[in-house]
C-alpha cells in the first residue's frame, strides 16, 4: 500500500494549496479534512464549533484519522489542530509520512489576514492569538512530524517542489 502523504501545520501555513498541487503532480486523490468534515456534517466548521462544541468536532477528526490510516494512496491536508491527540497522530504516522509546513506568527497573520472563517481566531488581535496558539501547539508538530518544511519564506509552488524533492529521495520508505 502506497503512503499517504500527511500536510500538518498551523492554519494559514498552505497545506490546503500544498496539497491540490502536490495531489496533482503525484495523481494522488486530495483531501483536506476540513472540506471533508463540512461536507459531511452539512455545515461549517465554524457552525459546528458553535452548535456542537470543539469536542464534537475534534471526534470528527479522530474518526477520519483512523480511517485513513487504514487507506493509503492520499495526499491529505489535516486541520490545524489535529496533532494535539495522540491517537491522531499515531494513526497518520501508520498510514502515511507526516510533513510540518511550519511558519511565522508573521507570515500566518498576513496569510489569513481577511480570513473570518476561523473560529480560534475569533478576537481583536488576531497576531497575538496566533502566536499563542503556535507557541502552544509547537511541541505538538515536532513530534508529529517525520520531515519539517520551512515554508515561510516559500511560495505554494517552491514548498511544493521541495516536498517533491524530498518525497524522490526518501527512498528507504514506501511513499
């Protein structure tokens, strides 16, 4: 079974656009779990943070966690908050080879500076809420990750040809 290729990193760090492009270039299905979750549950994430709870929704995540550790062949962009579970990313390691798309406080604040659609970053100071959260979310990438990318001063299409660079010459593992 082929790996998945697992996106992590904070919200705004390009694991969506990363991934449409590298899906394509490796004819890879794509998935962002986030899509996939609205899809699902019919609303948005923020609509599910609201009606249902943070709970409810990082279940969701668990479940789709497990399941593509159980397929293989994916390019998959998780939320911003899935490697705070365990669980979650000893089922994306079984399945897949994780890679950190890791930022600036600075460079996610200016990538997400009109974006509303964030339930965490529901505040006055974006920029501080942000750097709050990547402090605290941190150890929680470096563990998770097997390859850490320094996107920040990246373009979509410069991350996207190191992942492939590095994906052609990881040879040792089964991608």
């Amino acid at each position: 079974m082929e790996k998945n290729i697992v996106l992590v990193g904070f919200m705004g760090s390009g694991k969506t656009s990363v991934g449409k492009r590298l899906s394509v270039a490796l004819k890879r299905e794509f998935i962002d779990m986030d899509d996939f979750i609205e899809k699902r549950e019919g609303i948005t994430i923020n609509e599910i943070f609201a009606q249902k709870g943070e709970s409810y929704f990082r279940g969701l995540e668990k479940e789709l966690c497990k399941r593509f550790a159980k397929e293989g062949g994916r390019v998959i962009a998780t939320g911003g908050g899935v490697i705070k579970d365990k669980e979650n990313v000893e089922n994306l390691k079984k399945g897949g080879v994780i890679f950190y798309l890791k930022s600036t406080p600075e460079k996610i604040a200016e990538n997400l500076k009109y974006d509303n659609t964030r339930p965490l970053l529901k505040t006055e100071d974006k920029a501080a809420k942000i750097a709050e959260l990547m402090a605290q979310r941190e150890p929680f990438y470096n563990a998770a990750k097997d390859i850490e990318i320094d996107v920040s001063d990246k373009t979509v299409t410069e991350s996207v040809q190191l992942v492939l660079e590095l994906i052609n010459n990881k040879k040792e593992t089964e991608i």
